[in-house]
C-alpha cells in the first residue's frame, strides 16, 4: 500500500515499513504518531484529503543533520560572515497505512 501525506510544509510517499526523516516533530522515541493529512492512497486521490486515511508511523529517534556552512560576503567591501546550521529532524518507521 502507498501513501503521499503532509508533514512541515513537505510531502512523503511512503510505502509499509519505510524509514523516512521530516522536520522535528513532538514525540517520545518508540511511541507512534498519526498523520491525518494523507493526499493520495492506492490509487484514490483527495481533495484536497482522503477521509478517513491514516499513516501510523513510529519515532525511532531525533537528531540533528550534518554541519552546513553559510558565508556571505560583499566584495570590495571588507563584510564577511561566516556562520554554521544543523537542522533538526525526526526519523520515522512507517508501520501502517489506513484507507
């Protein structure tokens, strides 16, 4: 069974038993977390959702994402800066999808 669902601003297709990383979300590792807002389930699209479809996704663990470096610079004009970004994130297991 697959699925497109919405999640911080970002859609998933995901499929039973997917690992997949979004933005930080609330929530105990190992504890499960239901999203509503599905757009598309085997076949059948929304509009704009699907009633009643579910994803049940468990919380494995959170975490931040590797270093990026933001530089910006004018040049001629002796302005540098230099600064450093880690993203937060949740990875989750999908467990179930529900028509």
């Amino acid at each position: 069974m697959k699925a497109i669902f919405v999640t911080g601003g970002k859609q998933y297709y995901v499929t039973e038993g997917d690992v997949i990383y979004v933005e930080k979300l609330q929530g105990e590792p190992h504890s499960e977390i239901t999203f509503d807002e599905v757009l598309y389930v085997d076949g059948k699209a929304g509009n704009p959702t699907v009633k009643n479809a579910k994803v049940i996704c468990e919380v494995e663990k959170h975490g931040k994402q590797k270093k990026i470096i933001v530089f910006k610079y004018r040049p001629k004009k002796k302005y540098r800066k230099k600064q450093g970004h880690r993203q937060p994130y949740t990875k989750l297991v999908v467990k179930k999808i529900v028509k």
